[in-house]
C-alpha cells in the first residue's frame, strides 16, 4: 500500500528512498503485457505512416531500392490531378449532406425515439439496422435500387410515368445517389448517439420546464438542444472522418465512375495510388489525408473541450 | 424511469409519428425488395417491384448454398473475425491493465503514443502496409489480416478497457497485492472477471468492425479460396452482371446471419458506440 502511493507520488514530490523507474515485482508483469501491442501498433499502424511519408519524396513503383528522389513532385501531381480536385469536393459534399439533412433528421428521429416503449425499441433497431450492415451489401442493395433496367426506382419511374435515367451511369445524379445512400446507412447511428445524450438530461429539468407551461418545441430548442451540445460536436466529428475515409460503399456502387465522378479521397488513393503501385504519389495522398484527419482529430478536442466546460 | 415517462401525455406527437413512419418506410423498402428478389423472375422485378412473387421457388437460395462460394467466404470471415476478437481482446486488456494498475515511468506516454491511433483512419497508410506485410510475407493470409486488425483495434480497445479499469474500486487491487498476489494473477483471476460487459462491448465492436472490412481483405488476399464474404459477393455480382435475382439471393443470405448477430448483440454495440464516442 506505502509502496504503491509513493510511487504514485513519486514525481510531484521529493522521491522516496525506496522509489525506482520501476518496482521490480512489477517488472515481469509489464514485459508480459505492453510489448503486444506497442509492437503491433508500432508495426502496422504508426510505421505505414512514416513510410508513407517518406514514399511520397520519391519515385517507387514498390520493387527495388528506393533511390529516385523526386522532392516534392508527387505532391504537385496529387494536388494538379484533375480527379483529386474532384474526389476533395465529393467528400466536401458528404460532409455538408451530412451535416444539412442527415444530422438535423437524426435529431428529428433521436427527440421522437428518446422515450422508452415498445414500438419505439422496434423503431430505434429498424434505423440503426443499415449502419450494421457492411458497406459492401448496402452498397449491392443500392445499386439494386437504382439499376436502370430492373431496379427499383426505373420501376417507381414507369409505374408513375416518368422516365427515370442511369443513376448511376450519369455524371451529374451519381453524386446525389450516392448521398442518399449515404442518409440511409448513417443516419442511424448519429441518431444513437443523440438519443444517449438525450437519455442523460435529468428528467427532472424537462419536467420542471413543463409545469412552467413550456411548449414542447421550446423544450427541445431551449433545452434538449442545448443540453446535447456535445454529443452534437461529436456526431459532426464522425461526419467528417467518416466523410474523409468513406471507401467501401462507393466501390460496389459507381467504383468512382462514370469517368471518375464520384471520387473520394480513398477510392482515388486507391485507384490511383495503389491498382496502379505508384507509392510515392499514393504516399503523397496518404500524407494529406493525415493532415486533414489530424486537423480535424484536434479541433474536435478543443472544440469539445470549450463545449464541455462552458 | 419508466412511470416517469408513462406520466407524460403523449411523448410522441402525430406529426413526428407521420415522419418515422415515412423513414422507417425509407429504411425498410430497400430491405424488403431485396428480401424478395431473390425469389421473383428477372422480368417481375421490373413490372412486380413491390408485390410478392408470383412463386416461392427458393431455387437460387438452394443452389447457393449448394454452391462452393457462400459457406467458405462465410468461414472464412468468421474465422478472422474470431481471431480478431480473441487477440484483441487479450492484447489491448492486458496493455490497459498495466497503464491502468501499475504504476512505472512513461506510462501516460506511452498511453498518449496508443492513443495517436484514435487520430486518423487505418485507410491513410494502407499502401506502405501492403508493402510492409508484402515484405514480412502476410500477403494472402488469413493471420496477416487478423494481426494487422488487431492492431488498428488496439487504440480504442485500449481506450474503452482503460476507462472500465479505472472505475474498478482501487482497494480490491490493493487488497490482492498485500496478500502476495502478483499482477498477472491479479489481472486473470481478479480484473477479467470483473471485466465482462467491457470485453463484450469490444469484442462485438471487433467482431462487427472485422465481419465487415473490406479494403484489408481486398488488397491481402489473393486466392479465391481464401476470400471473406464481402470480396466473394462482389466477385459474385462481377460474375453475373445484372442477373439481379441470383444476385440478391445471395444477398440476402449473406446479410442474414449478421442481422441475427445484431438483433441479439446490439445493446453491446450501441454500449460501444456511444461509451466510447463520449469518452473519447
């Protein structure tokens, strides 16, 4: 008991006698137990990024030595290639989607779904149920859907008699196709994350304001809303990373066509970096896009920060 | 909780049951169609998109199933997905124990380096990570991806496994120390037990996050007989073009005993979700 408050003091105050970097009875045990993980991370997540740094300096098709050093070209070509632009402003549209229509409707769903009840319980499973489902099947699902010759919507089109066009083959409604699936698979989950927030308000508060004659849209607007001020700021957080390594849903629905419309970051860096094994321009999108999620990771904390303790 | 909710009126006003019957209508159709699909003639789909189908023939469920692809990718994705879970599981518990429990120099740093991982996606350096389990011989392995997902899992494991240890009453520990009790002892007969909801919520988590991965798998394996289920129904869909009802059979097959996993599992996952979104 001494032993280990001391240790714990160790650092703040004049060190004890008996106080090492280490107790030795705890030696065995941390030997056991950290070197798993600090080396698997070490490894394969925070080396591939160093490497992907150093990559994006050279010319390197992946065999060989690396020797062609190129400075920074590979960052002028990623940012002068025509379907970057693209794939950035894409991922700008999810975001804003994201944040217009599918964080204001999950709000909606989440203030209608905070109670408890049966049917509601049902209702809450229904909306989270697509978030589930892996990328790849709703992805299949959607493509289903939007088939120009025996989806749903063509047939939706006839049975009303409107001629419905190639979603997915067309430029222009590829974008909002895809935003739509995206609504669909996502909204859910934001939904959940707003209905915890909602079940943490003391009951208490609501109450006192409805026997004070407070109109029930006063409440959520006065009071649940910004009472969830900080689940708020970490469903956006979601938004935009999830916004930023979206993948998996586009492949199987428009694999970034028609003529490399519907891009994100990460089918681009896929497509263009890594089908065709050029690692220094793929490095160069790697390392942007990890300036871009560094970025946000640390707004979000302070933003979350100021958030929490106003 | 519940008497205080039965007391209000009408918690839900008819305008917002018009609006969730109309999203809960949105989620559903593209669910049901599918469901149905896979039964109904190519030529229905389009003239007959929302009725039953004229038969029940479950002809392409049986060939399906018959066939050699839905049961080995569905293996093989279970037995990474078991794999991840279980390594994970260890790996991240025992790390938070010693940064929650043991007191030695370097511990927030060395809380603060697995933490970098909350930062940015596993998506970002994926091209040097082909080249590094390309040079380390993990290409085309079922283990090469069940190691290189345990280690993207290993920053929020740790996370969510920190959180519940230090909520763990401290005498407890303290009172197995003065007994002799040694830290690995202490850590497998004492925290894990106590542990069990935590290891739940991750693992679900796990599970679901290794079920679905898609890039991982796409870019590691090779061999077809090696395939999880997502790369086999996007191999399938590749083969048969637009042949929608085969299509949407296996579908629907595939997607089902992940939505009975979900169905039974899913307060671990929303407890996951949500407890480490506002943690973290």
């Amino acid at each position: 008991m001494t032993t280990l408050s001391n240790t714990a003091n160790a650092g703040a105050s004049v060190a004890p006698r008996r106080w090492r970097y280490v107790e030795r009875k705890s030696l065995l045990p941390l030997l056991l137990f950290l070197p798993p993980a600090l080396i698997l991370f070490s490894l394969f997540v925070v080396l591939p990024m160093v490497d992907a740094a150093t990559f994006s300096f050279f010319n390197w098709n992946g065999y060989g030595p690396i020797t062609d050093f190129v400075g920074l070209e590979n960052y002028a070509d990623v940012l002068t290639h025509r379907n970057f632009g693209t794939a950035v402003r894409n991922s700008l549209i999810v975001v804003a989607v994201s944040l217009l229509i599918q964080l204001p409707l999950a709000m909606w769903c989440a203030i209608a779904l905070a109670e408890r009840s049966v049917s509601i319980n049902v209702m809450r499973t229904l909306f989270f149920l697509p978030f589930m489902l892996a990328e790849v099947a709703a992805g299949l699902i959607w493509k289903f859907v939007y088939d120009g010759n025996y989806g749903l919507l063509p047939a939706v089109g006839s049975a009303i008699g409107v001629d419905m066009p190639f979603v997915l083959g067309d430029k222009f409604w590829v974008i909002p196709a895809i935003m739509l699936v995206i609504t669909w698979k996502y909204f859910g989950f934001h939904m959940m994350i707003f209905i915890a927030g909602l079940q943490s308000i003391p009951n208490e508060v609501i109450e006192a304001a409805r026997l004070d004659g407070v109109k029930r849209w006063q409440i959520v607007r006065h009071i649940k809303i910004p009472m969830i001020r900080s689940a708020i700021v970490i469903s956006v957080f979601f938004a935009i990373t999830g916004a930023l390594q979206l993948f998996d849903l586009i492949i199987p629905l428009s694999n970034g066509g028609p003529s490399h419309s519907s891009h994100t970051i990460v089918t681009f860096l896929y497509q263009f970096g890594i089908l065709r094994m050029k690692l220094g321009f793929g490095g160069a999108v790697s390392v942007l896009l990890f300036i871009a999620c560094v970025i946000v990771a640390l707004a979000y904390r302070r933003i979350l920060f100021r958030v929490e303790h106003n | 909780m519940a008497a205080a909710s039965k007391k209000r009126r009408s918690p839900v006003s008819p305008l917002q049951w018009l609006t969730l019957l109309i999203v809960a209508t949105f989620v559903i159709v593209p669910f049901y169609t599918t469901a149905l699909g896979g039964f109904k003639e190519i030529g229905e789909l389009r003239v007959n998109p929302f009725g039953l189908p004229a038969s029940w023939d479950p002809v392409r469920f049986v060939e399906i199933l018959g066939g050699p692809r839905y049961f080995s990718s569905l293996g093989n994705s279970l037995l990474i997905a078991l794999g991840t879970v279980v390594l994970s599981t260890l790996i991240a518990s025992m790390t938070a124990f010693a940064l929650a429990h043991i007191k030695f120099f370097g511990r927030n740093f060395i809380m603060g380096y697995l933490m970098l991982g909350l930062l940015f996606p596993s998506a970002t350096g994926i091209l040097p990570l082909f080249i590094k389990m390309r040079d380390l011989g993990m290409l085309d392995s079922h283990w090469g991806i069940i190691i290189v997902q345990v280690a993207f899992s290993v920053s929020f494991a740790v996370l969510l496994f920190h959180n519940f240890f230090k909520e763990l009453p401290k005498e407890l520990i303290d009172a197995a120390r003065m007994d002799n009790c040694g830290y690995i002892r202490i850590y497998w007969y004492i925290t894990l037990p106590l542990c069990l909801p935590i290891i739940a919520t991750v693992g679900v988590f796990n599970f679901v996050g290794s079920w679905n991965s898609f890039l991982l798998p796409l870019i590691v394996l090779n061999s077809e007989s090696k395939y999880t289920w997502p790369l086999g129904i996007m191999q399938f869909q590749g083969q048969y073009g637009s042949d929608w009802p085969r299509i949407l059979a296996f579908l629907t097959l595939s997607i089902m005993p992940a939505i009975a996993f979900f169905l039974l599992a899913q307060r671990y996952v929303i407890s996951g979700l949500t407890g480490g979104a506002v943690k973290g």
